[in-house]
C-alpha cells in the first residue's frame, strides 16, 4: 500500500480530494512502475485536484502531470529498475493517473530520462512550466533571438512559466523585462536577473492604433487575451512571440498589421505532445542553462495534504514560482 492524492466526486457532481492508501494493483495499465520522488503544482493541477475543468474523464482520480523519480519495474527494455526518469505532459494527470502519488505506472514512451547534472527535485522544480518556458525560449531562438538585439518581454512573469523563463534568459545574456501584477514581486524578479519590471496595467488595456513604438525584439507570453494583443503591436521588425499560456483569457482582440508590416512571428508553444528528439533536446538545454540557484530560489516545498489549498491558491494567481511536492514527506 502507498499514499495517493484521491480526487472523487459525488452524485451531485461535487469534487473532493484528500490522502488515502491504494495498493499497486489499483494503477492503471503501463509497462513502466515508477517510484515517484516529486512532483509539482501547474495550473492544470489545480483544475484537476479541484473541479477538473473538463480535463478529467473520470473518477476517482490521482492527478499530478509531472512527476520524476526511479523506475521500479519496466517490461520495456528503453527503462530498467534503477534508472531515473522525467514525465511531464501527455494527459497524465487528467486523461490518466499521474503523480500526486508514491507510485505511478505510465507509458515508456511518455518518459525522458533524467539529464545528467539534475537530481530529481530539481526536475520537478523545473516541471512542465520549466521545460514549457525552455520550448519557448528555443523557439524564439529558432526564429533568429540573439542577446543584443533588444528586451525580451516576459509576461506573467511571476508565475512558473515566467520566473524559469525570466531566469534562462537573463542567464544567456538578454535584456529581460518582467510584467507582473504583484508590485511584491518585483524583487523576487530581479533576483532572478530580471533588469526591468512592467506593470502588468501597462500592458493590460487594448488600443485602437495597430502599431506601436517598436520595443521588444521577443515575448514569451504566459497571458493571451488583450495583453497579446497589445504586445504584438510593440515588437520590433521581424521579432517573435511565443505563447504559452492564457492567463488573461482565450481571445485576441488584434489586427494581422503587425504580421504584414513588420514581419511579426507568433509561435504557438504546445508541452504536451511534443515528439521525444524535442524533450531530450529541451531537458539538455535546461541542465545546461538554468541556474541551480536561481531555481531553487524558486522553490517551496510541500507535501501531499498541502495539495487541495494550493490547487485553489494557483487557480487564483496566488502561487509564486514553483512549488516542488515531495509525495514521501
């Protein structure tokens, strides 16, 4: 028997999650078992732990869509017990049971052996906001970003996604600046190596002209909506935008002028189903890039019962950096 975070939900279609004890017998099917040493906090975690948002299929549920830890049993001959493994994306942890447990059983295919110069902790400490923030940055490199060409803009930059990227990027060299809306936070960004903080009221409202002053040679945005929108207009000759996330909402309230008169790039990040050649080469540039310290300025530790409270901590834009679960704690 191990521990395992539960979600179940009732008749009425209430959700609840707490610690229980399952057995090895209750995973689902997989042809590698892995002893799980961390796992993280992402914002799908706290739609999953809580009402779901549409990502959980059925229930009960152990949610959790990053883990890493040491493969117990493998039928694969790519994995043998001892090895060290990553998982991030997937659906593991909505569509299947993922790592807010002692144990989980995956998909060999899913996994990516941990690189060298990472232990598992900080692994989980990077997660799929780290690994979704070093895709961006290695897109927008792919797309012609050198440090001298300009400010990077990094909005949400508080939040998991940004704080990796904020310090990536600040590390190789560029100009970082930093949007947050917690005044707060300007500190913590700096530590980071942010050299410029924007307030996110700056950025957050729509304008009618379709162009601005030509600022920012690249953006990785964790906010859409009309921010994005914003933002476009501000980029500079040829310059690029990665988009992770949707914090501000679904829509894009802009015009193509940006595209057709500058040559603007908007590149369209996806952590979930990335081909295996794209992670490995993603997880060597993050033990390669990131700062140890940095990231684990990052970190707050947690265990498995702080789970439900920060799900709904992240739900609301309350959690800072990342969090690091150690589900043996």
């Amino acid at each position: 028997m191990f521990n395992a975070l539960i979600v179940r939900k009732n008749d009425e279609g209430e959700t609840s999650a707490q610690v229980e004890q399952i057995a090895v017998s209750d995973l689902p099917e997989g042809n590698v078992t892995v002893a799980v040493d961390y796992s993280t906090v992402n914002y799908k975690d706290g739609l999953c732990v809580g009402p779901g948002g549409g990502l959980v299929r059925t229930y009960p549920h152990v949610p959790g869509i990053d883990f890493a830890g040491v493969v117990e049993a493998s039928d694969d001959p790519r994995y043998k017990a001892g090895d060290k493994v990553v998982l991030t994306g997937w659906r593991v942890g909505e569509a299947h049971w993922g790592g807010y447990a002692q144990k989980a059983r995956v998909k060999a295919d899913w996994l990516v052996p941990l690189p060298a110069g990472l232990d598992t902790r900080q692994a989980m400490a990077v997660g799929t906001a780290g690994f979704t923030a070093m895709l961006a940055v290695i897109a927008l490199e792919d797309h012609g970003l050198k440090p001298g060409n300009g400010p990077v803009l990094v909005t949400g930059a508080a939040g998991g996604v940004g704080s990796v990227a904020t310090a990536i990027l600040a590390a190789r060299g560029y100009e970082v600046a930093a949007v947050t809306g917690r005044p707060e936070a300007a500190d913590y960004l700096k530590s980071l190596g942010a050299s410029q903080i924007v307030a996110r009221e700056e950025l957050n409202e729509t304008t009618k002209r379709p162009l601005e002053g030509e600022t920012w040679a690249g953006c990785i945005d964790a906010v859409g909506g009309d921010m994005l929108a914003r933002v476009l207009g501000q980029m500079k000759y040829g310059a690029s935008v990665a988009a992770v996330g949707l914090a501000g909402g679904m829509g894009l309230p802009a015009t193509v002028i940006p595209f057709l008169l500058r040559g603007v790039n908007l590149l369209g990040i996806d952590s979930v189903m990335q081909p295996y050649e794209n992670r490995l080469r993603a997880w060597e540039r993050i033990a390669a890039d990131l700062p140890m310290d940095k990231l684990d300025a990052m970190v707050q530790p947690a265990k498995l019962a702080d789970l439900p409270e920060l799900g709904r901590a992240i739900l609301k834009g309350q959690v800072k950096g990342r969090v690091v679960v150690d589900v043996n704690a």
